[in-house]
C-alpha cells in the first residue's frame, strides 16, 4: 500500500523522498526516519482531515492537490447545469415541434445549429475584445479538423434529430422511457466495439431497466397514448446517445481536448449535413408556405431554442470531460426522470401506479448499475498496484542461481 508524504513538525523532508531526518543531531550523525515510523507521531486533527479530504490523482508534484470536496462540488455544479439546461430545451422543443402549423423538425434542428455556429462567433469576437471577461479559444475553420470530427457529427445529427421525432411523437412524460435505454446499449456497444464484458450484476442492472422499459410502454398501450413511432425513435435515440459518449471522447484530441471548438466544428458539419436531409424529406415546401414565417415571436422562441442548443453541446461535453461517458448517460437518465416527473405535474395528467413503477425500475436500475461498476472499478484500481509490487519482488531470470 503506498503511503503519502507527511511533513511532521520539527522534521524536514527531502524533496520526492520518503526518508525524514530529524535535526540537532550531532556533526557526522544522521537519523532517518521512515515514513511508517513517522505515521505514529500524532497529528494534528486538522492535519488528518486535510490528508482525508485530498485526492491523491489531483496531488501536484509540490504535494499541494485539489481538495476533494473542492471536486465534488465542481462535478455536481456541472451535472446541475446539465439538468437545468436540457430540460428547459426539452420543454422549449416540445413547444416548437408540437406546432401543427409547421411540420418541420428538421428544420428546427438545422436552425438551431445556424444559431449555434453563430454564437461561436460572436463569442470569439468578443474574447478578442474583452480577454479578461470571456475566454474563448480562436476558431478558424480547418477542413482537416472538420474531418477529423466528421464521425462525430454523423452520430451527432442522428442522436438530436431522433430526438427530436420521439419527443414530437410521444411527448415531454414518456419521452423517459425511450432514454432510459441509453445505459444497455452502452453495455451493448462495448462488447461489440470494445470486446469488454459486463458482470453478471451488471446485467441484471440492465434487466431490470429493461423490464422498466418494456413495463412503461404496456401503461402506455393500455391508457391510449401509445405511439409505436415515438418508441421506434427513442430506441434510436438512445443508441446514437451512447454512441455520441463515446465518440466525443474518441475526437477531443482533434480539437486539442478543447468543448468550444468541438461544439463549433460539430454545428458546422451539421448544419452542411441537414440541408439536403430538409430537401429530401420534404421540408422545404413546408417552410415557404409556413403562416408565421414573418412572425417576430415565432423566430425570437426558435433563436433562444437555438442558444440552449449551443448550450446542450457545451455543457454535454462538460459533464463527460469532468466525470465519464458512462456517468453522463446515467445523469442523462436520471434528469429525464425528473423531467418526467415535471412534465405530469405540468399538464396535470393522470398515472397508473404501474406507470411509475416503470419510472422508477429505470432509475433504480441505472443508480444500481452505476454503483455495481464504481466497485468493479475500484477493484480493478487496487488490483493494479498489488500486482505490479508483486513483480518487484520477484527476481529477475538473469539473476537466478542453478
């Protein structure tokens, strides 16, 4: 077990060692202390809870690291933000998509991504002008970059655009469901992709969000709502948002690990993409002979859909670089149960107790699951350094007597 430095009071330590030598020793002389004998010296309790707090991944090599709680406040201020901004753009898409007047969410998402690319712009603009306020890296369009990101974008306008068509074919409440397959087809994709297997508790976890699943669109067939497109959509969309997880992490080092050039090369590609999937899928005609095409409202609501969707792109990429693809797709479960929650209360509908129930084995069986791999993964973690010591003692062939 590897032990951390301790600087004790009236000792002093040599830089990167773990001897310590007591002073006002006589000349000639010298004591060393090892670091276990010095554990025994007490300590003061401050001290202590500053060894307890402080995270050994983040220690610098002068010793000084970032507090754990210092993190864990940073990761649930990121989830939080997370949460906040992709409901409030569910709940704004509902809006626009559920328009009957225009039948476009093609078109929705296409303008969307315009805004966004824009809003890079103009914050690399004002970056310029004010460094001190706004921090944003210069984002000159590189075709090799774009390149680069191209996969990325692929899965990217797949994972918005069924999206998209879930929530318009089955609504904000059981638009849940179709996402909370997000985490099976994580385990799904690597095992295929990544030739990693799942335990067997794992899987059960997996089962039971399934069961969730399967439970939730039985309510919904037996109360009348159910719309077998909606779920065919959200299926889809599940899959693309584990695929995004992945393939966000994969492409960061094209965009030297920086979210706001992603996100910009990410909406470029898009918004190439989309146009002649608006012309194919019949959209242009709709959207010349739209009423409101001159309505100032009508763009003032698709503008501030498009700021959340810059939003979406930043703090997605925020949520996975500060915890893991895993995790996010997790988080990304848990907010649209909330979100679910939100939804029922807002329209003031009427659940069956099995209605919830299928809510509720979906985010039992996604904490489950995400608990069953954190112990999977500190096991693996304190596997490692025990078996690299092994090595350490044992003697090389070399040196091996007959």
């Amino acid at each position: 077990m590897q032990v951390k430095q301790i600087l004790l009071p009236g000792w002093v330590c040599k830089a990167r060692q773990r001897l310590y030598y007591a002073p006002n020793l006589p000349a000639g002389f010298t004591r060393r202390r090892t670091v276990h004998d010095g554990l025994r010296t007490q300590l003061k309790r401050s001290s202590i809870l500053r060894m307890a707090l402080a995270d050994p991944d983040t220690v610098d090599q002068d010793g000084r690291g970032e507090p754990f709680i210092v993190r864990a406040v940073k990761i649930a201020a990121v989830v939080v933000l997370y949460w906040f901004v992709s409901i409030t753009m569910v709940f704004l898409n509902n809006y626009l998509l559920d328009n009957r007047d225009l039948d476009a969410p093609l078109f929705v998402t296409f303008y969307q991504c315009v805004v966004t690319v824009g809003l890079c712009w103009l914050m690399q603009l004002l970056s310029k002008l004010s460094p001190q306020l706004i921090d944003f890296p210069s984002v000159k369009l590189d075709l090799k970059t774009a390149r680069e990101v191209l996969p990325l974008s692929v899965v990217f306008i797949c994972m918005i655009t069924f999206n998209n068509l879930c929530l318009k074919y089955v609504g904000v409440a059981f638009y849940t469901v179709g996402r909370s397959l997000s985490t099976v087809f994580n385990v799904l994709f690597s095992y295929v992709v990544l030739k990693q297997t799942t335990s067997y508790r794992a899987l059960a976890c997996c089962g039971v969000i399934l069961g969730g699943f399967w439970l939730g669109v039985d309510q919904e067939g037996l109360a009348g709502s159910l719309s077998w497109t909606g779920v065919f959509f959200g299926v889809l969309a599940s899959a693309f948002v584990s695929m995004n997880a992945i393939y966000t992490k994969k492409v960061m080092p094209a965009v030297d690990g920086n979210i706001w050039k992603l996100s910009y090369y990410n909406n470029i590609n898009a918004c190439v993409l989309f146009l002649p999937l608006i012309v194919i899928f019949g959209e242009l005609p709709r959207v010349a002979g739209f009423s409101r095409l001159t309505d100032l409202g009508f763009w003032g609501m698709m503008t501030i859909g498009g700021v959340f969707g810059f939003a979406i792109g930043y703090v997605t990429g925020l949520q996975i670089k500060f915890t893991s693809p895993l995790t996010h797709n997790v988080s990304g479960t848990a907010k649209a149960c909330v979100q679910t929650v939100i939804a029922v209360v807002y329209n003031s509908s009427s659940k069956s107790l099995l209605w919830w129930t299928s809510n509720m084995m979906v985010l039992g069986g996604s904490s489950a699951y995400t608990w069953v791999r954190s112990l999977e993964m500190k096991k693996d973690s304190y596997k490692a350094p025990v078996d690299s010591a092994k090595e350490k003692l044992l003697p090389e062939k070399e040196h091996i007597g007959v």
